[in-house]
C-alpha cells in the first residue's frame, strides 16, 4: 500500500514500512531522539559507560559499544539506559534474541518508562510481529503519551494495516512533536493521500526536507509525484517522478508512473524529458509500458514497446493487437494491416481476425472486410459484439440481403441485444420489408424506447408503415408508454402511432388521445423535434394551419437538416396563401432530399461487390 492502485508495482511499501522503518527508529533511537521521559518522572543522569557507547554507535561501532556497555553493566547492573543501548548494538549486529532480552530487562528495570516498550516495539516491528509491536507501542504511550518513537510506530502499523483514518490521527502527532522527521513527515503524508486528501499531503511532505539516503530520496519523490498526480499536476507530477526514478535503481514502476505523467501533461519539453526505459524489460513490462503510452493518446511512443513485447514473444496476442492499434491510431494503417495479418497467419485468432476487418474498412478494402470479420464470427460464434460487426459492415455499405442473414442469426442468439434488433430492422427497411423491419425495431424499443440508436431506428421507418400497420403496433406502442411515463420516447412513439392509425382508419377522436401524448411527451423533452412535426401534423389535419405553422417553426429550429419538417411547413405555408414562404420551404425540402439520394447512390456499386463476392451462409 505504498501507493495507491493508479501507480501499480510502484514501490514495495509494505516491506519499506517494516524494515527501513525499524532500521530508521534504531538511528535515530541511537542518536538520543527518543529519550524524552515524562515530566512526572526524574532522569538520572547519564554514566560515562552510557556516553561512551553511544558514540561507539553513531560511529557503527557496535562491537566495541557492547564491550564499553558489558563493563559498565558490571559495575552497575541496574543502569537500564545501558541495557537500552545494548539492546540497539545487539539489533544492528543481527542478533534479534539478545536484543529483546536487553529490551525486556530495560522494561524490567524501568516499567513506569516509555523507552523500554517503545525500543521493543521496534524491534518486534523489523522483525514482522506488527501486532506485537502495537501492543507495545501502545503500552509506551500509555506511560509517556508524546512518545515520538511509540507514536510514529503505532501510526505505522496502522497504516499497513489499512487503517488510514486512525494512522493519520497518530501521525500527525508524531510530526507535530518532531516535525524534522523525514520519516513522520513522510508516513503522515502519505496516509492523509490515502484518505483522498492530496491537496494536505503535499503541504505535509513539501515541509519536509527530503533525506539524504537515496532509498528514501526515491520514495519521497515518487509519493510528491503521486500527490501532484491525485491533483492533476502534471507536469510538477512528471518532474517528481523523474528525480524518484533517478535517484534509485531505475525501478520499472516508477518509470512508467514518470511516462505516464508527462504525456497527460501534453508538455513536449515533459516528454522529450523523458529518459530510455531500463534495459531488460520483460514481455509484460514492455506491454504495460505501451499500454501507459497508449492510454494517454502517446501512440507512436508505443509502438516501440509493444514491437518489443512481440518481438519477444510472437505468439502473444495482446502485443499484436496493441502494436496493430497503435500503428493505427499513429497514422499508419498499412502497418497495422501488417502486424495483424502475420499475427493471424502464426495463430488464428477471432479476435485478431475482428481488428483486422474493422482496420480494412478503414482503408477502404470492404470486402476483404466483410471477408475478415466473418472468419472472426466463424472462429467465435458465441460473441454478438463479432455478430454485429459483421452485419453492421454489409449494412454500412447497402449489402442488405447478407446484412439480414447475419441479424437474423444474431437475434436468434442474443435475444435481449438492442442492436442487433435494431440491425436486423435497418437490414429489412433496406429491403423495404417494412412490417418486418417494423417488427424488430419495436422489439428494440420495448428493451430501452429511450436508447439513441433504437430512436434513430424508429425514426427512419415511421413514413413507410400504413394506416393499418399503425394500428396493429398501437397497442404494444400504448402498453411501451404505460410501463415507461418517464420517457419521452415512449409517449411519442404512442400518440405517433395512435394518430397515424386514426387518421388513416377514419378516426378523428383518437386524435386527441394522440395529441395528448405528443404533448406529454414534449412537457418531458421541450426540444423533441419530431414530437413538434406531429403534433403540428395532427393540427393540420384538423386544417388548423396557424397552430401547425407555429409547430413545425419550432422543429425546424431544432433539426434544420430534417427535410420532412421543411417539406411539412412548406405545406402549411401554401395552405394559408403564403406561397413565397412556401416556395422557400420546398426549395429547401427538394435540396435536402437530393442530397439523401446523392449519398444513397454512392455506396451502390459497393453493393455489388458483396453480392458478388459473398455467398451468405447461415451460422448456427
């Protein structure tokens, strides 16, 4: 829990925590930090054996100290401040069992002092007993409430133990009593980050002087670029993983942190900065790596990473695939084609197959296309997303007949999919099987009637369907608008239907009912479009052009490109003798439509090629 899930095998916290820890407060226990008994407490002063070892030790020499502190011990058995100082010469040499032993006779000696249970608490706390430690710690602080070294223990501990609300309470004493400490400043720092308060954490560790051993130059570093991160300083987060990076061993989580900094920072000076990644990456490193780069739009900076990972392993699918996406979103699509095809040749993959249709429609071969992402159906036929792909690719190119093979089949299989229903829709309405057509895009409507793409349906079909067609849907239309009163959609698409079939069944009372609907459904969607054109429809048939002319201003408006709207009003115009309003309108109506048929007719010799290059065959 060094740092948080965004900065993943950033550094080994837990292990810091314990170990480093441990060899910290011993430091600075040597040093005479952590002798501060409590007022209600007399101190004796210190012996000359005891001011002797002590400098023994902040020199690391710890086995002259224990000859120094054994004499003293022999002239004076009760001094437990030499037990003390035995105690963390023995813990430095590596001898964990004397050292408690020491610990235990200084609390022995001095039950009602801190020190002991604090010095013991340490020791435990290197030696991986967290929960023991705790107890001690507590113990201390129990006896001398300010203990710097029990308090900066116990806040530890609890932060490993993930526990932040309770860590960050301790330490902040801890760095109140002593706020020179690298290691308080630091921990407190780091569990107000943990609390999701970025902006405290960096006042905290920008007054704390970094250290000056380079392990810890490096974590501090690294935990100031995650806090400039939380805060989206990205260029300040950049720049601190860079010194993090090169202060240590160059550790791959830190670099990556580094890279991913500078791109969000969209600073090429942050970038250009950026130093070689360390040699000797693993396959997954250099994927992880270009999947930093890549996440962040730096797509040509990936490429290099994920060419490694395949270089390095071939057959390894998501290297392909992430090479193949970066070369394509870099701006070299003939590259990407590359990279896929021979990864398919080595090892089919439907998935593979899937990117590379997708990529050769881009370049424009539809028909290797189509070609593609059927091997990918083929190779994969329980994924609809592979299913509609394929369909969507005959349908974007006016290949009506194999689109309507694929949806068919597609529906059958996911029956809850909105879009393939809506596909297999479109594919009838291009066949003009609208009562087909009608049939799936209401099936669409009743899994969501407020999804844009089901909407978009609905829309193109509803002046192809008849009067009676109208009237068999009203009731599943009605039924959708009653189990959806929220839904503007849901209520149109009712007093649409109500209205078409009224109309033309010769039931002028069910206008109401359906103008009653429209404007329920307007209450919930003022800017409905189409919701305005009928309702200004059914004014019209009543022959109320001035109310309908104010309704069809008011869609126009809205969606100026719609040439039904324009078509509508121009009508309505030429109803109440305004004929040069009218003529505009239409003149608008005719310019609309044309360009409609100008772009239906370009896809038709597309249309051809399908057929001919495809015999459609049903995937069961």
């Amino acid at each position: 829990m060094f740092l948080n899930s965004s900065i993943i095998t950033l550094l080994p916290f837990k292990k810091f925590c314990f170990l480093a820890a441990a060899v910290l407060f011993f430091v600075s226990m040597a040093f005479g930090q952590t002798r501060n008994p409590s007022a209600q407490i007399s101190e004796p002063q210190e012996s000359l054996p005891y001011r002797r070892a002590l400098n023994l030790l902040k020199i690391h020499k710890a086995q002259e100290a224990l000859a120094v502190i054994h004499t003293g011990l022999d002239k004076n058995p009760s001094d437990w401040k030499l037990y003390d100082l035995q105690g963390l010469a023995e813990s430095s040499m590596g001898r964990p069992d004397q050292a408690e032993a020491s610990f235990q006779k200084v609390i022995e000696l001095a039950p009602k002092r801190a020190l002991g249970y604090a010095d013991l608490g340490v020791l435990f706390l290197q030696m991986g007993k967290a929960g023991e430690a705790g107890r001690l710690f507590k113990l201390a602080l129990d006896r001398e409430p300010g203990n710097f070294t029990a308090l900066l223990g116990l806040g530890t501990i609890l932060l490993g133990s993930n526990r932040a609300e309770e860590a960050a309470g301790v330490l902040k004493n801890a760095w109140s009593s002593n706020p020179a400490s690298f290691r308080a400043g630091y921990e407190y720092a780091l569990a107000l980050r943990e609390l999701k308060r970025p902006q405290e954490g960096q006042e905290v560790l920008s007054k704390t002087a970094a250290p000056a051993q380079a392990e810890f130059v490096t974590k501090y570093y690294a935990l100031s670029g995650a806090l400039a991160e939380d805060l989206q300083n990205w260029s300040e987060a950049a720049r601190a993983y860079a010194r993090a990076y090169r202060s240590g061993p160059g550790e791959i989580g830190i670099y990556s942190s580094w890279v991913r900094a500078a791109v969000k920072s969209r600073n090429p000076d942050e970038i250009r900065a950026l130093s070689p990644p360390p040699a000797g990456l693993s396959v997954q490193q250099h994927l992880s790596l270009g999947t930093v780069f890549s996440s962040a739009g730096a797509y040509k900076q990936a490429v290099p990473e994920f060419s490694a990972a395949l270089q390095a392993d071939p057959d390894n699918e998501a290297a392909a695939y992430n090479l193949a996406v970066s070369y394509q979103q870099a701006g070299n699509p003939r590259e990407a084609i590359s990279v896929v095809q021979a990864a398919v040749h080595r090892k089919p993959s439907a998935e593979l197959y899937n990117l590379l249709g997708s990529l050769e429609e881009g370049s424009g071969d539809y028909v290797q296309a189509a070609h593609d992402l059927r091997q990918a159906v083929d190779l994969n036929p329980k994924s609809e997303e592979y299913y509609f792909d394929l369909g969507i690719e005959y349908l974007s190119h006016y290949a009506f007949r194999p689109a309507l093979d694929v949806f068919e089949v597609a529906d059958r299989k996911f029956p809850g999919s909105l879009r393939e229903k809506v596909g297999l829709g479109y594919a009838n309405y291009g066949l003009h099987q609208y009562s087909e057509a009608e049939k799936a895009f209401v099936g669409a409507l009743e899994i969501n009637p407020s999804a844009p793409a089901a909407v978009a349906a609905w829309n193109t079909l509803t002046s192809f369907l008849t009067p009676d067609e109208y009237q068999k849907i009203s009731g599943r239309l009605r039924q959708l608008a009653e189990a959806n009163p929220s839904s503007a959609e849901a209520l149109y698409y009712c007093g649409f239907s109500i209205f078409q079939s009224g109309q033309g069944m010769g039931k002028p009372a069910d206008l109401t009912t359906a103008e009653e609907y429209l404007e329920r459904a307007l209450s919930l969607k003022p800017d409905y479009a189409v919701a305005y054109l009928a309702l200004g429809t059914i004014y019209a048939s009543r022959n109320d052009f001035e109310k309908a002319i104010s309704q069809f201003l008011e869609a126009v408006r809205l969606d100026p490109e719609s040439a039904m709207i324009h078509y509508q009003l121009g009508q309505a115009y030429r109803k109440t003798g305004k004929l040069k309003l009218a003529q505009q309108e239409l003149d608008q109506y005719s310019s609309l439509a044309q360009q409609q048929q100008s772009q239906m007719a370009h896809y038709q010799t597309e249309i051809k090629k399908f057929i001919v290059s495809e015999t459609p065959s049903n995937h069961k």
